[in-house]
C-alpha cells in the first residue's frame, strides 16, 4: 500500500514552494531562492506521477461502475485492463520514487579523472574513459565543461577535470567512481602482448558558494606560469593558478584558460567540490566507507570495472555484470549498465526499508 498521506504532503509541499519562489521577498534572496528551487526539482518528479496515479485512480474507478451500463460494459471491459496495468507500474514508480534519495542527486557533477597504473598507457585509457563520457553526455543532452587537465607526453591526459550540467547528472554517474581497469594490446606493443593499466573516477557534486563558503584567510593562491607538454601558449603567462586550502590541505591548480582571473574561479569551483564531498564523507560513517573507496590507490587489483578489448567484453564486478559489446560501450552506450546498477541500488534501499 502506498502512503497517500505522506503522497498529499509532499504534494502540498510543492503548491507551497512554488508559491513562495513568486514572492518578492524570496526572489531577492539569492540563496533562499537556490534551495526552494532545489526543493521544488526533488519534488518534481513524485508529484508528476502521483497525479498521474489519482488520475488514472479515478478513470479505474469510474469505469468498474460503468460495468453495469448494458451500452459501456463492452468499451469500458477493454479499457478497464489497460488502466489496471498502468496503475501497477505507477505504483512500483512511486514506490522507487519514495525511497531515501541522495539530496545531491539533482545537482550537476566535478567528474575527475586520473590515469594510475600502467603509465603512458594509462594516461590514454583516462581520455577513452573521459569520451566515453562525453558521448553519453551528448546522447542524453548533458554539457560537458573541461575545468582542469594535465596532459601526458605521448597523448591521453595525467589528469581531467570537468563539470557535467544537466538532468540529473550525479543520480546517474554517482556509481562511477572507483577504479577502472582496461586489458589491451598497446599501439606500442610489439609482440602483441596485453598489457593492464587502470585509471580512477572520482564523482562530486557541484558545490555551489551557498552549499560550501570560502574564507580568503583560509587560501593560499599563487600565480605560476603553464605546464605541460609544449604549445603555443605554454609558459608564456602567468596564468595558471595554484589554490591551497590551508585547513584541509586540498591544492588544486588550473591553467587551461589563458586568464589568470578564469583559472583562479575554476580552481575555486573544484577546490569546493572537494570540500563539500569531504562535508558529505563526513556526516555518516557508511557514506564516507563509499566515497573513501571510490577513488582507491590505483593498484590493478582494485576494480570496479574491466574493459577487456580482445575480448570485446565490459565486466562491472560489483555487479557481476558482463556485457559482451565493449565496442559500444566505449561510444557511449552506457544505459545497460547504469541501469543494472541503479536497480540493484533502488532493491537495497527497498530491502532496508521493509527490514
């Protein structure tokens, strides 16, 4: 049974909000108006279908009454069936759809990723990771931002950093961070042997200045000049920026934009990720198991996932997934596994929440 109770709060809670985002007063407060719109996102969805659900409720009914009418027993008999099925899958949606979530799963995503392991070949496996990503992001109409990178000598990167905007970005990629592992045969193999290299994910959601603020007292930031492999630009400036916060010890540095003032407000937008992931580490003790996990050492025999090339196949060892179309897989086509892996989250949240 579900709790229509709790349904009709919800409900009037979102009337409530969208209300209160038309007065003058809120509209003025930068920070007020952030966390009603937030609110009103979460809210979104469940009231959606909840009055899909009484609406479909109400025609279900209105037609079993109708059964004894000689002249709408034969139309409302097909119909009735039709109703009762998508009653059903309304419910189970509801179902899913009042479990705890994440209050971080609407927002945007720093997704970082590091080539560790296995080193010019793992710095090429990072940027397969990276357009992996990027194509999923394009298919589903995400933008991809590149905040920060370090590019290796002989291609691929060292490091990248990018923010990820759209619906729902952090419900969808929160399972990637981990270690990756790819087994292949390198272009600079000769003898055709396969090598294993691994890259970590990290995923953070996107902090915002309300969420995460930052004392000026608490940064050291210096100015240096670019590095990296070589162009044009490179070490011309002192554009890129290096951004220290003393009290955690988190450093960030970026240098991809040609302005120092862009870099130091790109170095400022990860550095408050960092912290609001550490925040969010913080606050319960299973949570900080998972995130402390997710990015690992780098070693090959931390995994949550194999890309195997000779084999064309994509194992996901959380799961015990094994997908054999790695070729896809790579372009992008990541909907099996995301959703095989938000199904098995969703059952261990329902298992709890019976329990």
């Amino acid at each position: 049974m579900l709790p229509i109770d709790r349904l009709d709060s919800l409900k009037a809670r979102f009337s409530e909000v969208e209300e209160m985002l038309c007065q003058p007063d809120v509209a003025s407060d930068v920070k007020r108006m952030t966390l009603l719109n937030r609110e009103r996102s979460d809210l979104a969805e469940v009231v959606e279908v909840y009055d899909r659900y009484r609406e479909v409720g109400t025609e279900l009914a209105d037609d079993r009454a109708a059964l004894s009418d000689p002249e709408l027993r034969e139309m409302v008999e097909e119909e009735i069936p039709v109703l009762e099925g998508e009653l059903e899958k309304l419910e189970k949606q509801l179902e899913l759809l009042l479990l705890p979530s994440d209050p971080n799963d609407a927002r945007n995503t720093v997704l970082e990723i590091r080539a560790g392991t296995g080193g010019e070949e793992a710095a090429l496996f990072a940027a397969d990771l990276f357009r992996m990503y990027t194509r999923y992001a394009d298919k589903v109409g995400w933008k991809v931002e590149i905040l920060s990178t370090s590019e290796a000598s002989a291609g691929g990167y060292k490091e990248i950093i990018a923010l990820v905007t759209g619906n729902k970005v952090y419900s969808q990629l929160r399972f990637e961070g981990g270690v990756h592992r790819v087994q292949r045969v390198p272009a600079t193999e000769s003898q055709g042997r396969i090598h294993t290299s691994t890259a970590t994910v990290a995923v953070m959601p996107e902090a915002e200045e309300v969420d995460v603020e930052l004392d000026e007292n608490d940064l050291e930031i210096q100015a240096t000049g670019a590095g990296g492999p070589g162009g044009q630009h490179v070490n011309t400036t002192n554009s890129a920026v290096i951004v220290k916060h003393v009290p955690s010890g988190i450093q960030v540095r970026c240098q991809d934009e040609r302005s120092q003032h862009k870099n130091r407000a790109r170095a400022l937008q990860i550095l408050r990720a960092k912290l609001l992931e550490r925040e969010l580490a913080a606050a319960a003790a299973s949570e900080a198991a998972e995130r402390r996990g997710m990015v690992g050492s780098g070693e090959r025999s931390e995994k949550i996932r194999t890309y195997n090339y000779p084999q064309n196949r994509v194992t996901d060892h959380r799961l015990g997934l094994t997908l054999h179309k790695l070729d896809q897989v790579v372009e992008g086509d990541l909907d099996e596994v995301f959703t095989a892996l938000r199904t098995d989250f969703q059952a261990t949240l329902l298992e709890r929440e019976s329990a």
